[in-house]
C-alpha cells in the first residue's frame, strides 16, 4: 500500500469511528471538500502536512495517534 492510499483509508476509518460524514469532517476541519475528495479518492497523493494537521485537529486526535494505525506499518517504496 502506498502512502497516500494509506492516508485516505485512515481518514475514513476514524470518520467511522466517531459517526461523523467527510463533509462533516471538512466543516469542523476547515479543509475544503475537494481537498478531501481528492484526497480520498487518490487524485491528491501529495498532501500537504498543514492539511493533514487540520483533519487532525478536526479529528480531536494527534498526529501519532493518526500514524499508530497498521496501515502505515508496511507501506511500499515510493522512491522510485
């Protein structure tokens, strides 16, 4: 799995966990709903820290907990 796939699932994933909608997600976040969309859907696959800090924050959750999920345990090579 690559980083950015690992990313979107992740966000999805705690949306799930806390009965809350991506666009929801993006009201409290303030990260717009294309950003997110494309993010999610993997036409965005470079993301920017502030971004993915912003989610976060919208999130109630720190960066190492966003990270402590398994999806990022064995990501691919990206350096090509």
């Amino acid at each position: 799995m690559r980083t950015g796939e690992a990313v979107a699932k992740r966000i999805l994933e705690l949306c799930e966990e806390r009965g809350i909608t991506v666009n929801r997600l993006c009201t409290i976040s303030g990260v717009t709903q294309s950003t997110v969309n494309n993010i999610i859907s993997g036409r965005n696959q470079t993301v920017t820290l502030s971004t993915v800090k912003k989610l976060f924050d919208g999130l109630e959750i720190t960066i190492q907990d966003f990270f402590a999920s398994d999806l990022f345990r064995d990501l691919e090579q990206e350096i090509q």
